[in-house]
C-alpha cells in the first residue's frame, strides 16, 4: 500500500470504522449483560450450558410475549 495514497486513504477509513464499531460493541455487550443481571429469570436460564445473556433475553421476552396471547400454553410453564 505504501505510494499508494488513494489505497492508504481507504485503509486508514476503514481502519477508524473498526475502531469505532469495536467500541459500539463494547458498549452494547455491556448494556446486554447488565440487563441479563437484572432479571432473574434470565439467569436461570444462563445456567443451563450453552445460554448466554442473548439467548436468555431473548427466551425471556418471548414468554412475556406469548403470556399476552392466547397461545401462552404453547410456550409451556413461565419462569416468573
């Protein structure tokens, strides 16, 4: 790349895209752990292995959603 200043220009863009996406993430897993934290039923989902905070919100929200439906026995028994 060097003597190429348009290819230099190019990589030095993409190079601050990664660090500002690496950052976002950053902030973003901590806000996704400190919600798992809060809730209990997410926890004890997370410790079945293989469920991490992702998987347990997102198990979580899905029982909040089917209790308001009439289809809440599909889900089988809530957690709360």
């Amino acid at each position: 790349m060097e003597g190429h200043a348009t290819l230099e220009a190019v990589a030095a863009a993409l190079l601050a895209v990664h660090d500002v996406l690496l950052r976002e993430l950053a902030g973003f897993e901590k806000r996704v752990r400190q919600a798992a934290r809060s809730d209990e039923r997410v926890r004890l989902l997370m410790s079945v292995p293989g469920v991490g905070a992702i998987v347990g919100l997102t198990y979580a929200s899905a029982i909040d959603e089917a209790g308001a439906s009439s289809r809440r026995r599909w889900w089988g028994p809530t957690l709360s």
